[in-house]
C-alpha cells in the first residue's frame, strides 16, 4: 500500500481478487476509505463509476462526476470517491433513473445487478448484533454498519423483543421502517454471501450448531444438489420466494 493523502490509494497487483480491474494497466488503485463495510469485501464507488458502469474514462472524471452528487447509496448523495459499497447497498443514478444492486457472485465476488425502481427503495440487512441499552430498548447492529433502535414499553416484559442475532430485516430506504422480519430458520431461503460458495443460493434444509473449535455449519439446497456453508457465511433472502429481484448465478 502507498501513503497518498491518508492512504487513498493502493498498487493495483495488491488489490482482493474479486476487483475487477486489469492489473497490468497503471500501477495504482483507489483504496476504499473506512465504513460500514470491510475492506476486503466492498467496491470504492470511484471504481464502480469509472470500472463496472463505464460513465467515465478515467479517475478525475469519475472523482468530479461522484463529487457534484450524481450518485447515491441507500437513497443518500455520496461525495466520497472512496466510499466503500458493499453487500446488498444499493446505487442510484437519478439521472438517468438507474438503479443497481451489490450481491455476491461466483466469478467476482462482488457484482452490479440492475434491479427496477421500486426495489431501490428497499434493502435486506442481517442482524449481526443486539444490546439493551437504557431505558431498556433494544438496539440492532445490522451488516451495513447502521443501527435500529426498537423501543420498548414494558422492560420487564418486552414484547417487541423479537429479533434474533442472524434475522434479516427488510427496510425501507432511507428512512430505515423495518418493512418484514426473515428468520434464520430452516426451510427459508438463503444465499451464501462469503466463502468458496459464494453467490449460491437455495432452501436452508440444515442448521448444525457446534460449540469449541469446530465452526457451525449450513446446508443449503437447489435443484436437489445440496451445499455446505459456514453459519457466518448465510444471509436469508426470504420465506417461500425471494424479497429481492434475484439474478441468474
């Protein structure tokens, strides 16, 4: 990595895998800043305008075209280049009334997928944490680093307590109303998000729980052909059909 105004960029032959660039055209490329997503799994947004959606040719267009607010995440105007997008964020260009999706894939880890309107409007979020706070209400720590306050009118007997570490939570975007509630349960749908299957998807059929050094595991069905995968690895996508426009994998 190459000290650039606080580490902005990084050689490109250094950069993850699933980074589709050519690696041998310029020696450098943008580093996502800090955010709701890991480094090793998201897409700087300059490299999003400039690689996947081709607008522009190069960084300085692309820098001034996200800098103007051509572009947002999450129905929110993004100005950073370096912002990181990651898993199920969604890019809209008002503009030209385009909308995109960031889901796993096989080949590239991460991928654009065009979605409609309508859809740009909402987002899947796993709950990767929970806490009380004061007052007794509950907090949601979900996978895009926001948070979701759940308030609680009786401490002692909360019955809004009814989420669980592994739920996803469909909401509405940008104000965050929690639409509909997945739970992490056999029979429902689900898609392998990280690991040597990622981009897979299909019934949830088995969920075996380890306790010590050996890692909880899930399998997951399509088409009769059965996959096995990490519990950390699995992010439900809904109960008899999809929330989400999917695509072909």
């Amino acid at each position: 990595m190459t000290r650039h105004g606080g580490q902005k960029i990084l050689k490109r032959l250094n950069t993850p895998k699933y980074i589709q660039i050519k690696r041998k055209h310029g020696k450098f490329f943008v580093n996502p800043s800090p955010g709701p997503h890991p480094k090793r799994f998201c897409l700087p947004l300059l490299h999003i305008v400039r690689d996947l959606l081709k607008i522009v040719d190069n960084h300085r267009e692309a820098k001034k075209l996200i800098g103007l607010g051509y572009f947002k995440v999450d129905r929110k105007k993004v100005k950073n280049e370096r912002y990181p997008v990651g898993l199920m964020d969604v890019i809209s260009i008002d503009d030209t009334n385009t909308h995109y999706r960031i889901v796993p894939d096989s080949h590239y880890g991460l991928i654009l997928h065009e979605i409609p309107e309508e859809e740009s409007m909402v987002k899947l979020c796993r709950i990767e944490q929970k806490k009380t706070i004061k007052g007794g209400h509950i907090q949601l720590n979900l996978h895009d680093g926001r948070n979701i306050l759940i308030r609680v009118d009786d401490p002692t007997e909360p019955e809004e307590d009814i989420y669980k570490c592994m739920d996803v939570l469909k909401i509405s975007l940008p104000d965050q109303e929690i639409l509909k509630k997945l739970e992490f349960k056999e029979n429902n749908l689900g898609l392998i998000m990280d690991g040597k299957n990622i981009g897979k998807r299909g019934k949830i059929v088995k969920i075996e729980k380890r306790f010590g050094p050996k890692a909880s595991l899930v399998s997951i069905e399509n088409e009769d052909v059965l996959t096995e995968t990490l519990y950390d690895y699995t992010f439900t996508i809904g109960e008899k059909d999809p929330e989400l426009t999917l695509y072909e994998n």
